[in-house]
C-alpha cells in the first residue's frame, strides 16, 4: 500500500501527525529498498546510505515506542482485547528483527540473489505491522493514554534524538514530503529548529545520495 492509497481517520483529540509521517517515510524507504533490490545494487554506495539511515531510524522509533509507549499504555488498558494489541504490536516488533539482519547481511555481502527475497519479506512484514498499528493501537493510544501520555511519547522521541539526531531525523522524514505535511511538522518546531533545518540540517542531508545515487 502506498502513501496515496493510505486513508487516515479524521483527526481526533490527540495530533499523530509525526507518527504518520514516520510510517510513511519508512513506506518511501521500503519501496526504494526494493525497487534497487530488483534492480541488483545492493553495492551501490547510495543503497547503503539508504539503508543506513532507514535502519538507524527505525531502531529508534520502536526503541522509544518499547519503552515510553506501549509500557504506559499496557498500564492503563482494560480487559484481554485491548492487552492483546499490545502483545501484538511487541511481537511484531520482535519478528522484525531477523528480517531486519538478513537485508543487513545481503547488502554487506553484496549477495544480489538474495537481497530481493528478503527486501521485499521486510517490506511485506514492516508495512503490515505499521497498518496494525494505526489501524488498533493507535486508537488505543487516543482511548487509554490521550493528549498527555502521547505528548510523554514524542518528548522520548526528542530525547533519544537529541540535537545530532535531529539533524538526520527531520530531513529524512520530509524527505519528498507534500507542502501541507511539511509545514504541519515544521510549525511544531521552536524557531531555532526551522532555521536550523533550512540552513544546515537539510542542505547537509541532501548532499548524501540515498537509494537513487543521485
């Protein structure tokens, strides 16, 4: 599923603006993987940049939902159902991981054969735990945990960061973003974020070929 055929409810109490856009610079990220996967360049410098920081960001964001997300929520929901989302959305978490190291182990081994099968099983398992997730337990999210417990969660996601990462972060995840989004993401940030972005963060992001090579 693309970023276009991607419906999202209308907009509740709680903004998941940046959890969205994540989900889909990881679906941008996954399709070029891929694309350049078919195509027979897992050597290519440029796939390797890709990756680098798709895997960086990744491990973040789950680092941070495993900790300062789903802990907070597993305390405050009620009954089996809701408690089995949660168990869902770790499992998944954790089936990533071997996906996650054999793409690590083609690209390094430049094994082309084998980049393709397991570029696209990453995808296949990545995209379906990210629809699960807006699909149940983001609205578990809203339900149980609200306008503060998901202010808690991106104050995680800025700490992990910090400001080094912010620097990657922000530019990769409006990498090919549409005006509307990226100023809803930008209007979130103090003053000196925005001039750091235009000025250095994102002029120094794009001098690095990802995935294309150019």
């Amino acid at each position: 599923m693309t970023t276009k055929d991607k419906e999202r409810p209308a907009k509740g109490r709680v903004d998941f603006t940046m959890m969205y856009a994540a989900h889909d610079a990881f679906r941008r990220d996954l399709a070029a993987l891929v694309s350049v996967a078919s195509a027979g360049r897992a050597a290519d410098a440029a796939v390797r940049a890709g990756w680098a920081t798709f895997k960086n960001q990744l491990h973040i964001h789950h680092t941070v939902e495993d900790t300062a997300l789903w802990p907070p929520l597993r305390d405050k929901v009620h009954g089996p159902y809701e408690a089995a989302i949660l168990d869902a959305m770790e499992a998944e978490h954790a089936q990533l991981d071997p996906l996650l190291s054999s793409v690590d182990k083609a690209i390094a081994a430049d094994d082309r054969a084998g980049l393709a099968d397991r570029a696209q099983a990453l995808s296949d398992a990545l995209g379906a735990h990210m629809e699960h997730e807006e699909d149940e337990a983001l609205p578990l999210v809203e339900l149980r945990l609200g306008v503060p417990g998901w202010a808690g969660f991106l104050d995680a996601i800025r700490r992990r960061q910090g400001l080094r990462g912010g620097a990657e972060f922000l530019p990769w995840l409006l990498d090919g973003a549409g005006p509307e989004l990226r100023r809803r993401v930008l209007a979130g940030l103090p003053a000196p974020a925005r001039i750091l972005f235009r000025l250095a963060w994102r002029p120094r992001y794009v001098r690095t070929a990802r995935w294309s090579g150019r």
